[in-house]
C-alpha cells in the first residue's frame, strides 16, 4: 500500500519466516522450512524418531518383532532369549517347571529319589501290561515280573557285541551275514553276530561246530580241477554273495541232446551210514534250474532239483535228503542236500547238470545261456553249516567256544537256587543233543544242562550231580525250538522245573544239585554238543522265580 499516493500493489512473493510466513511456496517445502520431516505421510504403526539431522519415520515392523535399540537408534528385530545368560531364576512347579536348578533337586522337588533307585515305590496302580523290550524282548503282567533284574543279561540280538566277561575263542576265520544281507569273514577268535540275509533282522551270535570244506577251488569253476562237460566256465563275471566280483557264469554249448555238466570229486574215507552235505550257491542266468548230485562209490545216486527262479527245490532221490534252498539276496541262492552212503568209500563227488525250461537234463544247448555259481562246498555232516571258502587246499572251520569262568561266573552265579532264561533258535537238521547254555565243572559228571533231545522234539533240561541223573523237565514241553523259542528253568534244592511257550514242565522235588564253576554257552559241559546256530539273548536270576513268573518269561 503506496501510503502517498494510496495504491495498493499485490505482491506474488513469498513471506519470509520473520513476517510470520514460511519463505515457501508447498506445503512439504513449508514443513521443512520451519525443521519438519518433508514427508508428512504416515501409515498406521509408523514411529517418528529424531535422527542425526532431522526427523525419521520407522515403518512399521514385520510379524513377531520387536522394538529394539542399539544404543543410538531404534530398529525392529526377531525376539531371541539366551536363556542362560537372559534369564535368571527357576520355573516353580506350579508353572511346570522343577522349581530347581539341579538334577538331583528337581527329582527330589517332584517325589523322587535324588539318585540312585526309587525304593519307596511299593506299588504301581492303572498299569495291566509292561513291555521288557530292552531286556530279552518280552511282556508280562505287573503281577507275574520278577521282582529283581537279572544278575546276569546276554542280548545279543540287540546289542551285537560280546561281553567282556565272556572268553571267547574259534582258532580260524568264519563267514556270516551283516545287517546289509552281505556275507562278511569274521577273523579269527572273533564272534559272529549273524542277520537274515533278506530282511536284515538281527539272528542273534552264531555258534557251531567245527567243519571242513573238502572241495578245493570253491570259488574258481574255471579251474582245471573243476571238470566241466558241455560246459563253458567265465570267471569273476557277476558280483557274488559276498559282495565281490567273483561269481562265475557256467555256459551251456550248442551240442545237440547231451547233459551239461560240471562236477568236482574229493577224497575222503568213511562207512555206511556216514552223512555229507553238498552244497553250492546258484543263480540264473538263463537256465533257472540246477540238479546237484552224488554218485561216487557207496553214496549210489542221490540228487535233487533247484528251481532258482521260484526257489523251491524238488522232491530228493535216492541217497539223498533234506534239500534245501536259502534265498541270499540278488537272485542268488544257497542251494544244499545230504546224502547218506550205505557203505565203506574212499572218495565222493559234488555234480551239478543244468536243466532246461521243460526240465529236461538232456537237451541241446544256446550256447549263451547257464547258470551264475559260488561258493562249493563238500562238508562231512547231518546240516549244512556257514561257507569255507578253499583255494589250493581243504580248509576247515574251528569251533565256536563260548564260555564264562571265575569270577566272571561267580559275581552272577547262586549255586543255592537260580533261574536261566534262553531265547534262541535250534538247528532242526541236527539229529544229535545240542545245548544252548550249560553251568559245569568242565566234566560231564556235574553239569546243568538246556538241551534239545536227540529227536528235536522237545526242550530236555536235565541235572546230573557226581554222574548220578538227577531228573529232567521235558514233560509237557511239546513245542519243536526250531524257530524262535524261550525257555526258562528254575533249581534250588529238590526242585527243578521249566517253563516254554507258557507252558510248565512237571516239577522234580527230588534234586541233588551239582558243584559248578562255569557257565558254556551254545555247548555242552566240556565244550561239545554245539547249539549250531543263533541265540538271541540268555539271562540269569539269581533266585528261583516262581512258575507263574516262569510261564510269563516264555510266553510268544
């Protein structure tokens, strides 16, 4: 406003901040001005803070975050509580916590003993069933469970190593199977915890009796000793049971109707009546039949068919008996016969002839096709027993010896009354006594015996006291143990009784018991009688538990 002449000029400048205006044209320009932020836009959460130069806006945080400073400035970050250094004190009990800072403490805070066993637990109330499976693999009732742990518990099922207290001794190298269905070769004086070469299961320790392999080159069908008759033989071909490229392919020739044949003879001297088993592994390739055969000297003609495909074998001839096929995995598998001679010889022989589709042992060969082989074997014997592999020469497989003496018998052993628990399978070939477990002197005059009796019927307990029988428990006991079997005998003086399947034997009260210092296991009182296959756990109470107890240990 011109005040002389009165002439109002309107001015399009800005009003600065000392004549009360802002100096700007926006309003963001305005607020930063006067020392706002210039971006007046929030959303809902934002934080403002003061930073070094002027205001900041801290959005808002993500999911499950918190406000945390650094000293200088606010940021957003994940919740993280160290609990041994962020946290002091303990949780009550009525928060569910111990209330305590120490393992003893908070056993004591919650009723129980501050180590060691509960002993003032008298009674277990709601509870019908308990499970034992980390002992022997059983279940019984609450009522009928030994009050006491066993002194004295062998699971070699589960645990798959020996006890130390155990002295153990085999003076050769043995095969057995692993847990990946692979034969493996245990070293010398060393225990065989053997597996189902299929399923992997665990069998439990492996026990048997010396053996020989009387054929030589038992892996080597290329070998001039090895007599192939319209055969062809092609070493190291096919990985064989043993995980090895060492598995033989055995070709048929083009000859029209003839026997494909291979066969080895070995010398060995014996008597009417005398057993021997052939065996070999077989697998197919492109013949899926196999005879094996015997036809040396008084063993006459004895032979049985094997039908690798379905693995079954065909009914024996002759001289022969009791064939057998045991599936090893990979198409191959064990194929084994006893024969039986019915005179004085000097030698025998292992034939093998392939058969065609229509199971016809003379045929006419395409030259292609044959049979996968292994591991022959010519053992004297009733069974079959675990492979020796032979190069230039027999070789022969030691005894497996199992047993427990001084004061690793002593610690565990009541010579007053007792209970032996045994969980294991017998061999149901073998034609002769057999013990899983035997507490002796080291003679036969004094001895304790879990046996199977010569007919492989039945469990045979027995006693003998200075050579004199003291009674057996086999009576009622009419389950074959050829499969899985738990047995339980109990002693104390003028008592002896037993228990399988839940079923109890009679019970003896007329029994002197012996003076014994040992205990064998898997043989008889002196080292013989050998089980001849797998226990799976054996355990001693050192107190006669009662027949309800008993029958409860042994049932499936």
């Amino acid at each position: 406003v011109n005040q002389s002449t009165g002439a109002v000029v309107v001015s399009t400048d800005t009003i600065p901040i000392s004549k009360g205006g802002t100096g700007e044209t926006t309003a963001n320009a305005a607020l930063a001005a006067l020392g706002g932020i210039s971006d007046p836009t929030t959303t809902r959460g934002d934080i403002i803070t003061k930073g070094a130069s002027a205001l900041d806006r801290l959005p808002i945080g993500a999911v499950n975050t918190f406000l945390k400073s650094d000293g200088t400035d606010p940021t957003w970050a994940a919740l993280s509580v160290d609990l041994t250094s962020d946290v002091t004190g303990t949780l009550p009990l009525a928060n569910g916590g111990t209330g305590a800072s120490t393992s003893g403490d908070a056993r004591s805070n919650l009723g129980a003993a501050a180590s060691g066993a509960n002993t003032d637990i008298t009674s277990l109330g709601g509870i019908t069933d308990l499970a034992v499976s980390d002992e022997m693999g059983y279940t019984v009732t609450t009522a009928n469970l030994p009050a006491s742990r066993p002194s004295l518990n062998l699971n070699f099922a589960n645990a798959g190593v020996l006890d130390p207290r155990i002295t153990f001794t085999r003076a050769s190298t043995a095969t057995y199977y692993d847990n990946t269905g692979t034969l493996q070769t245990a070293a010398s004086g060393e225990a065989r915890f053997d597996h189902d070469p299929l399923t992997g299961e665990s069998l439990g320790f492996l026990i048997e009796e010396q053996r020989t392999n009387l054929l030589t080159y038992s892996e080597d069908f290329a070998d001039a000793t090895w007599i192939k008759t319209n055969l062809s033989a092609t070493s190291n071909i096919v990985v064989a049971p043993d995980g090895t490229l060492t598995g033989d392919k055995l070709v048929e020739n083009t000859a029209t109707n003839v026997y494909h044949v291979f066969t080895k003879s070995c010398a060995t001297s014996g008597s009417a009546g005398d057993t021997y088993q052939l065996s070999v592994y077989a697998k197919a390739a492109g013949r899926d039949r196999i005879i094996l055969q015997v036809d040396a000297g008084n063993f006459g003609i004895g032979n049985c068919s094997f039908n690798l495909s379905t693995g079954l074998p065909g009914t024996p001839n002759g001289s022969a008996s009791s064939p057998k096929m045991v599936a090893v995995g990979n198409g191959w598998y064990r194929c084994s016969l006893t024969v039986t001679s019915t005179g004085s010889f000097a030698d025998i022989n292992l034939k093998a002839i392939l058969e065609n589709a229509s199971a016809q042992q003379q045929y006419t060969g395409d030259g292609v096709s044959g049979i996968y082989a292994w591991g022959a074997q010519i053992e004297a014997g009733a069974f079959p027993t675990s492979y020796i592999a032979t190069t230039t020469a027999v070789a022969t497989r030691a005894a497996d010896v199992a047993v427990m003496t001084g004061t690793n018998f002593s610690e565990w052993f009541n010579p007053s009354a007792g209970t032996l628990f045994t969980n294991g399978a017998s061999n149901p070939l073998q034609s002769t006594d057999k013990s899983i477990g035997t507490f002796s002197d080291n003679t036969l005059a004094n001895r304790m015996a879990i046996s199977t009796g010569a007919a492989n019927a039945v469990w045979n307990p027995f006693i003998i006291t200075n050579n004199v029988s003291q009674g057996s428990s086999n009576v009622g006991l009419s389950a074959p143990p050829t499969t899985s079997s738990k047995l339980a005998v109990a002693y104390a003086f003028n008592d002896f009784i037993a228990s399988s399947s839940g079923l109890l034997s009679s019970n003896d009260t007329s029994v002197i018991l012996p003076v014994v210092d040992r205990l064998y296991i898997g043989a008889s009182a002196n080292g013989t009688d050998f089980w001849n296959s797998h226990i799976r756990s054996l355990a001693y109470y050192p107190t006669r538990l009662t027949n309800a107890q008993l029958q409860a240990l042994t049932e499936a």
